[in-house]
C-alpha cells in the first residue's frame, strides 16, 4: 500500500480518515478486519481495477525477487517436487495475494476478499478477514476439499497456531519469541528462514 501511494502522492491525506478507526481499534471496539478495511478504504478506495492491477503486476516480481526468504523458495520447491497441492492462505487482501501465489506457482488462493463497485474499489471486506479463528476454519474446508491428504501447514504469527494446531503438520516460521514460547506449549515446530 505504501508503495502505491507513494506512485500516488495526492493520496496520503486521505489515510487520515483511517483515525477514527484506529482510535476504536485503541479501545477495542473494532477489530483488526474494521482496521484493516478503513486504511485500505482511506488510501486505496476509488482507485480503478486497472491501476491497482498495473500496481500489483509492478509490485509482485520485486516482492518476489527480494522479499521471499530462499528457504521459503526452497520449501515450496520441495513440496511442489512430492506432489503436493499447494494453497497460499493468507489474511492479505485479493489485491495482490493472488499474483503471489501464481508467481511461487502455488495452484489456489485463500485470502481477504475485498468489495468493489464495479471498476472502482470500495476497500470494505468482502467475508471475513483470513486470520485467526476465521483461517482455521478455511484450513479446515480445505481438508475436505483434499481428503486423506496430509496437510502442512506454515504461519508466522500468534494468530496463526490455531490454523497450525489442526493441520498433520504445524509449523511456525520467524515467529516472535511470544509465538515461538505459545508454539512450543502446543507442540508446533518453529524454523528460522533465512
């Protein structure tokens, strides 16, 4: 989102409506998926379904080139070369996950969907926001989707040892040392990438 707005100057004001929501989110009383839809409304909403698809087409190949650690590649490539189905889930928007997923060569994609008026962007989420509770329950609709398939599963956050508890094999990656801690109390693997 930085970087759009960075190509799209004339936008920064209007992350300043995200304020509200921030202070709500402050006191809980709004979550992580009402926060994450104002700041994508403030700084993304109207913008055209070609500008953000030239962005994203812009945006995935350095992410991909510089910003994927070479044993996630080397991971990936490994359960490619045994056959495995591989699903990229993620709490990030559709915007972009997607272009990910396609350019690591992973077959299917679960993540926020995002609501759009036609050709212009709305920034509200679309279901729920994939995280947590909500992308357990994804992980589980995949396992009836692919039954009698082992499941692997990776996550690098808190809220991603539900999803990692229910799969055959949880795995936690670069977790923060409260993760890595909450992980080793439930039995999920943690590895360090590089």
């Amino acid at each position: 989102m930085l970087g759009f707005l960075r190509g799209h100057p004339a936008r920064f004001p209007g992350v300043l409506r995200v304020l509200p929501t921030l202070t709500l989110f402050g006191l809980r009383r709004a979550d992580r998926g009402d926060l994450k839809a104002a700041l994508i409304t403030a700084a993304l909403g109207g913008t055209t379904r070609a500008e953000l698809a030239a962005w994203t087409a812009h945006f995935v190949p350095h992410l991909v080139a510089r910003g994927v650690w070479p044993d996630a590649l080397a991971c990936i490539a490994r359960h490619r070369a045994q056959g495995d189905a591989l699903v990229l889930m993620s709490a990030s928007v559709d915007l972009y996950v997607p272009a990910i997923a396609g350019a690591l060569g992973f077959a299917e994609t679960l993540c926020t969907p995002l609501v759009w008026r036609g050709e212009r962007l709305d920034g509200a989420l679309a279901g729920a926001n994939l995280r947590g509770a909500a992308k357990a329950r994804a992980l589980k609709e995949l396992r009836t989707r692919y039954p009698g398939h082992a499941i692997t599963a990776y996550g690098n956050a808190v809220s991603d040892l539900g999803h990692l508890c229910l799969a055959d094999h949880g795995v936690l990656v670069n977790g923060s040392a409260r993760a890595r801690r909450a992980a080793a109390h439930l039995g999920v693997a943690c590895q360090t990438w590089r």
